[in-house]
C-alpha cells in the first residue's frame, strides 16, 4: 500500500486529487491518495504532488513549516506541475524558496501571461497528449552531466517535461485534462523506490 499525497497548501490541488485516483484506479494498485499540509503528514507519503498556483506563496509555506527538509530528508520522490515546476527547481529567474530538489534552472512565466495561456498537442516520451501551459515555466538550462536526468518533453526547442532520479517537474497542466498517464507514469516510479 503506497501513500500519494497532495500537497494542499495553495492551488489546484483538488483537480490532481481526482486524477491522481483515477490514475491508481486504471493500475489497479492498492493506494491512498490524500491531501497533506502539514511535515508530519508528509513524512508517511511515498510520493507529494505539488500543484500549479502561485510558486512564491508555495515556497514561502514550505519553509516555514519545514516541509522541504521532510521531503528531503526521506526522499520522497516529487511530481511538480508549472509552479510544481518552478519549486523542484535549484534556480530561477525570481528571488523565492525553492525545494532545490533537481538540478535544473527554470523561466518562470517563459510564455506569457494568463492571457496568454494556450493548449497545445505535445509528445510526452512517445505518447501523444494535450498539454495545457497556464503562465507556464520553461527550462533554462539543466546539469547535463548528471546521468539521472532525462527529457520526456519538448515544445518547440523549449524543454517541458523533466526527469531526475524519481522526481518529475512539467510545465503543463495534466491534472486539466482527463488523461492519467503522466499521473500514473509517476506512480510507477514511486513504486520502484518502495519494491
Ligand atoms: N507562473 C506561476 C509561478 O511561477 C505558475 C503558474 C501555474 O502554476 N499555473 O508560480
């Protein structure tokens, strides 16, 4: 039994909520998913989801109730979406608290503003799938001598979808669709540091 918590700090947790249950649904594995605030909460949780939202409001929550040093000290492996993205991140255009979990530099906004928010029909390794940037973050640059990372999206020539060890940052919104697979792709990793 493997625990997926939502980090519900500030955002559009209740929409990952809902795929993240259909996501174990379709694996047909035995798994909780829950909302989480709080270090303690997060500490039993096999995997954190953090949502799209305002990235500097998430960051600031984070540090002060000590949530990064939780996720850190355990490991727990992390999917962050568009401002998910821009917290995973070492570095960003913004002065913000970062989760500084993988090695890669983000663009906050790289697309605009809200008006600008647009759909677009994009690979996701070699799957076909709609993505949806709301005043999404690109990728700037990214350690590439680091063997544990892997691209599993690009835009355009702009990276949008991340991997490092079992950690995943992606700047689009999966959640707004109905489509499970990059939920349930993240899934499968967490149950590889579990097996
Ligand atoms: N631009 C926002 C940020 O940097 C992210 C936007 C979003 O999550 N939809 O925090």
């Amino acid at each position: 039994m493997i625990v997926i918590g939502i980090l519900d700090l500030q955002g559009a947790v209740s929409e990952h909520y809902d795929i993240t249950k259909k996501a174990i649904e379709n694996l047909n594995i035995e798994a909780e998913v829950k909302p989480v605030r709080y270090k303690d909460e997060i500490k039993e949780c096999n995997g954190i989801i953090i949502s799209g939202g305002e990235s500097t409001v998430i960051g600031k929550i984070i540090y002060e109730r000590e949530i990064d040093k939780v996720i850190k000290e355990n490991q727990i492996p992390v999917f962050g979406t568009c401002a998910g993205m821009v917290l995973l991140a070492k570095k960003t255009d913004f002065n913000q608290n970062l989760l500084e979990i993988m090695d890669i530099e983000v663009l906050r906004n790289a697309y605009g503003r809200q008006v600008d928010s647009f759909e677009s029909e994009i690979q996701f390794l070699d799957r076909n799938f709609l993505g949806v940037f709301i005043r999404a973050p690109s990728l700037k640059t990214y350690d590439s001598s680091k063997r544990d990372i892997k691209i599993l999206s690009k835009l355009d020539s702009k990276i949008i979808a991340i991997q490092q060890g079992h950690n995943i940052a992606i700047s689009f919104h999966p959640e707004l669709t109905e489509d499970t697979f990059i939920h349930e792709y993240f899934i499968k990793e967490v149950l590889k540091c579990v097996e």
